[in-house]
C-alpha cells in the first residue's frame, strides 16, 4: 500500500492554525505529517505551492479518534 493511500489529508492552511492543530492531534497521541511544498520548493531551487499553506496529513486510522478534536479546535479558531 502507498503512503497516499494509508494517508487522508485533514487541514491545509496557515503554518500557525497547523502549529496548534499538531498540537492537540499530539496529545492524543497521534503524529500529523506536516507537508509545505512552497518551502520545499525554494530550498531545491524554484518555487511551487502557495506560500504559508501547509497541508496536514494523518493516516486513515486514526481519523476516527481525531475528527471531534480537529472539528473543534477548527471552530474554536473560526475556520
């Protein structure tokens, strides 16, 4: 199986809003994968990806225990 399959993505947006939703997703013992193509972009060189857009990825099992933390902390923020 590929990690694109094992994967879901739950939040793209600002480094900071991603920064507080990896938190939260930490203390339920559950590591996001945080992916930022425009910083990755510019370190290799030429740039792609929008800037201060992260995407936040956990794996497919562990949405279940993640959705009611990552739907309030969203609405706590306003998003």
């Amino acid at each position: 199986m590929s990690n694109a399959e094992e994967t879901t993505r739950i939040y793209t947006g600002p480094a900071m809003i991603v920064k507080g939703l990896v938190a939260r997703l930490n203390d339920l013992g559950i590591n996001p994968i945080e992916r930022n193509d425009n910083a990755s972009s510019i370190q290799a060189g030429f740039t792609v990806g929008v800037p201060g857009q992260v995407m936040l990825y956990i794996r497919k099992d562990e949405l279940a225990k993640a959705q009611t933390t990552i739907d309030a902390y969203l609405e706590e923020i306003g998003e």
